[in-house]
C-alpha cells in the first residue's frame, strides 16, 4: 500500500511542477509581448509628433526666408506631454539635419530627417507645448519649451 501512496503523491508532485513551470513560461513570454507593443505604440505616438514638429519647423523655415530674415517668427504648439505614460524629449539637431525624439521609459528613439534653407541650432524641448522660432542672434530655427 505505501508504493500506491507514494506514486500518488510523486504524480501529484510531478503535475504541480509542470505546471508551475508552463505558467512561469507564459508569464515570462507574456510579459514581453506586453512590452514590446508597448514599444511599438511609443514609437508611432513619436513618429506622429515628430511629423508634426517637422511640419512646424519646414513652416518657419518657408517663414524666414520669405521675410528675408528680418522678421519674428514665433510658432507655438501643445503635444501630449507623456506617450504611453512615458515623458520624451524633442531634439533638433543641425547635423543631418534632423529631429531626434526620445522616450525615457521605455528608451524608444525616432529620427525625422528635415529638409531646410535656413540654418538649424542644436536645441530640444520637453514633449508638451512645444515653441518652435526663428533666432536672429543665431540666424537659425531653435525649438523650445514653452
């Protein structure tokens, strides 16, 4: 009788173990689904914004070189300040030129190549209102926060 026993309990066991295992498996595989779609949709909330800044600072340009330089261009826009509940900096960078917008948690970063006339000055603004203008000091476009 206590071989009958002892395989009940052994078989009880063996059950319990595999199933903690598969579950801990899913939990882990499931955990990073969670996070990488979490990713993918920062990256497109960043993509969206970094469009819409682009669109901004190609206005300003088309501004400045209408006005020859000699006017005050000031362009002020609200973004969401957080994306999937991460905040995320604007960059705009004279290399390349580009836009570079970055998400802290989870790191994401999206570049938006920019095509200009005038000058760009390395500036960056933190995601919320957002003001995108024409520095005659530097004689080029800056971003800022608001």
């Amino acid at each position: 009788m206590t071989g009958r026993a002892l395989s009940t309990a052994l078989g009880y066991v063996l059950t319990l173990s595999i199933t903690v295992f598969l579950v801990s498996g899913l939990f882990i595989a499931g955990g990073n689904f969670v996070e990488n779609q979490r990713e993918e949709v920062i990256r497109t909330e960043l993509d969206i914004v970094g469009e819409q800044v682009a669109t901004h600072v190609n206005a300003a340009d088309r501004l400045n070189q209408s006005g020859m330089g000699e006017s005050t261009i000031r362009i002020e826009q609200r973004f969401p300040s957080r994306v999937v509940g991460s905040s995320y900096q604007i960059y705009l960078e004279e290399d390349g030129p580009r836009l570079r917008l970055e998400s802290s948690r989870p790191q994401v970063e999206v570049t938006v190549a920019l095509t200009n006339t005038t000058a760009l000055a390395d500036s960056s603004a933190s995601g919320g209102e957002i003001v995108i203008r024409y520095d005659q000091g530097e004689d080029a476009v800056v971003v800022d926060s608001a």
